[in-house]
C-alpha cells in the first residue's frame, strides 16, 4: 500500500512538472541583447519530452 501510493504522488509530481515544461516551451519570449530564449524553448521542450 505505501510503495503505491509513493508510487502515485511522484506520478503527479512529474507529471505537473511537464505541464509547467510545456507551458514554458509555448510561452518562453525575449529579445534584446543575449537572448536565450530558443535554448530555453528548447530545454522546457526536451524537458516535457523526457
């Protein structure tokens, strides 16, 4: 019983973190000098992949 439901609460831990990865890979702008936005796009990306 209490490995399942460990096994429960980190299910919804990473699957929250994926939501708030994708999110971030839609929203993620920038501009102006040393923008980093594309790399930062594409790690929540990756992220969300994984």
């Amino acid at each position: 019983m209490k490995r399942n439901s460990v096994l429960r609460a980190a299910s919804a831990v990473l699957a929250l973190l994926a939501l708030l990865a994708i999110l971030c890979a839609v929203t993620v702008t920038g501009g102006g000098f040393l923008d980093l936005s594309n790399m930062v796009r594409m790690a929540c990306a990756g992220a969300a992949v994984v």
